[in-house]
C-alpha cells in the first residue's frame, strides 16, 4: 500500500472541527483569566447552556491559563494534521487528555465532563484513524 500526500476529506473536516472548537475553547479560557468577567454567570444566562454549569465553579487565574495553553496545544496539533504530519495528532492527544483531567480536577460540572470525555475520545479515535495518512 503506497501512502500518498493527498488530504483525506474526512482528516479535513475533523481538523476543521477541531479547530473551532479549540478556538473557541481557547476564546473562553482567555476570557476567564481578565478580572471582573465572570465567564460562568454570563454562559449560565445562555439558553440550555446552564445545565453544564457548576454554581460558584470559577477557578483561580492559573489553572485557566493552563487550560489556554493546553488549548493551543492542541490547536498547533491539529494544524500540524492538516499539514499531514503525526506529530500534530500525538500534540493533540496529549493536550486534549490533560484538558480532560484539568477539567474533572476543576469541577466543571458532570454533564461538561460527560460531553468533554465523549468528544474527546470520538476525535482522538477519529484522528488515530486518519493518522495513516500522515507521516
């Protein structure tokens, strides 16, 4: 079987999924970590989004910064897939997997960790199985 450095389609929506998803992951994060924004009482007032949110759940300024850098992490990760290289998937689990444990170390809710450890494992299962088209 000849590998061919042609970009599967489903590698490139994955990556696009990804990377809106981390970007808006990363988005939050950044948000949570500027004084006098309480990200959790504006995303509460959201439709639906409520129930994934654990009252008085604000974490100090460090771990958020942490979970910014996982996030981008895992963002360079997915771009490096894009570019079909299998580094970008290790990057990318490794990031993902420690956002996951930082999240459940945080509380972030039940139903969150539910929706973040399912997601998590489909895409890294996903990209473990697009990771034959990279070198």
């Amino acid at each position: 079987m000849t590998q061919t450095n042609e970009m599967p389609s489903g590698l490139k929506v994955l990556g696009y999924l990804s990377l809106i998803g981390g970007g808006i992951a990363a988005f939050f994060s950044l948000l949570s970590m500027i004084p006098g924004i309480n990200i959790v009482s504006v995303l509460a007032l959201l439709p639906g989004v409520g129930i994934f949110i654990v009252p008085g759940g604000i974490a100090p300024f460090f771990p958020h910064f942490i979970m910014f850098i996982l996030y981008g992490v895992s963002i360079f990760g997915v771009l490096m897939m894009l570019k079909l290289k299998k580094l970008g998937f290790f990057l990318y689990m490794i990031a993902q997997i420690l956002i996951f444990i930082l999240g459940t170390i945080l509380n972030f809710g039940p139903f969150s960790l539910i929706l973040s450890l399912a997601s998590t494992v489909v895409f890294i299962l996903l990209f473990a199985q697009k990771s034959k088209h990279m070198s």
